[in-house]
C-alpha cells in the first residue's frame, strides 16, 4: 500500500523548496508587480469613469440650465415680438382711421362746395327764368338795374337751402 520512503520525502521537500526560492525570486515578483501595476491601471480606470461620469452630470445640469435660458430669450421674444406687432398693428389702425376721416373731410368739403356751386348756379337759372317769365309777363325787356333790383327780391324771398 502506501509506504513512506524517507529519501523521496526529503527530496521532495528539498525540491518543493527550491522551486519555492527560485519562483519567489524569478515569477511571483514580476506576476505580483504586474497584478499589482494591474490593479493600479483598474482603479485609475475607475476614477477616470468617476471624474468623466461627474462631468457628464455637470454638463447635463449645465446644458439643461443654457436650454432653460434659451427657452425663456425664446419665450421673451415672442412676447417683444408680439407687442412689436400690436404696437404696429393699433399705428396702422389709428393712421388708417386718420387717413379715412381726412378723406372724409375733404370729400364734405367737396361735396359742400358742390352744393354751393349747385345753389349758385340754380339760383342763376332761376334768376333768368323769372326773368324771362317777368320779361314775357310784362312783355318788355327790364333794364339791367331793374333786373337787378328784380333779381335781389326774388333772391332773398327763396329760402337759404
């Protein structure tokens, strides 16, 4: 079955030791710097994604408060852009009503000189035909004094409209 040799046993030990020594001295220490480098590059990866996820966060908080500033110079120039257009709007309405009640009063004015120079001239007609009539009437021709005189009463009998 199992025997135990002594010779082997202290053989084995021997070896497992100078293996140890020379694995000590030649592989764990370069695998423990790389494990060690290793784990140092890790935790500055790490701390990269810290600082990159912080100013992520800064930039976002950042950008959403110039989004919020723009949003509001947006809203701002509607309402300026609005109360340009009323303010335009209520100028162009109050020259329109100027404009329309000049021309308004200009066309009273024409129509009221028309209506006196209507007045004047039927006041003419009606100055020849009564004289006429009166000339048909009287069947002579008046003088022009007369006519004159004639025409002035009959005028100031007829009534101002």
């Amino acid at each position: 079955m199992i025997e135990i040799n002594p010779g082997l046993m202290i053989w084995t030990i021997v070896t497992f030791i100078c293996l140890s020594v020379v694995l000590a001295k030649f592989a764990w220490k370069p695998m423990l710097k790389a494990l060690s480098d290793r784990e140092e590059k890790i935790h500055g990866a790490l701390e990269e994604a810290d600082r990159a996820r912080t100013e992520a966060a800064e930039m976002l908080k950042q950008n959403e408060k110039n989004l919020a500033r723009a949003e509001e110079e947006y809203q701002k120039m509607i309402r300026e852009g609005k109360a340009f257009a009323e303010k335009l709007k209520e100028e162009i309405v109050t020259k329109a009503k100027q404009q329309a009640q000049q021309e308004l009063k200009l066309a009273t004015e024409e129509i009221q000189r028309n209506v006196e120079a209507a007045k004047l001239q039927l006041r003419a007609e009606v100055a020849d035909l009564a004289i006429k009539a009166t000339e048909k009437i009287l069947e002579e021709t008046l003088d022009e004094k007369k006519q004159k005189q004639l025409i002035d009463s009959v005028m100031n009998q007829l009534p101002k409209n």
